[in-house]
C-alpha cells in the first residue's frame, strides 16, 4: 500500500524547525521516547 504524503504546512514546519533546535525541547522529547519505549519492554515480558 503506498501512502501519499499530505501538502506541507509551511506554517508547522517553521514551528517544527524552532521546536528542533531548542535543546531543552529535544531533550524532554528523548526522554518521553525513551520512558514510553522502557514501559513497553517491561510490560512486554
């Protein structure tokens, strides 16, 4: 199944962009990934 991409926002993608680099911001996001991705291996066994 080949999915097609939707337009681009230009709007979101400069918000994204200042999203990305603000360090605080990148860190809270590896730290969510990471807590969400230890709670799945641990309810997985």
């Amino acid at each position: 199944m080949v999915k097609i991409a939707r337009k681009s926002d230009p709007k979101r993608i400069a918000e994204l962009k200042k999203k990305i680099r603000d360090a605080s911001y990148v860190d809270e996001a590896i730290q969510k990934i990471a807590q969400q991705l230890s709670n799945e291996l641990i309810h997985s066994k």
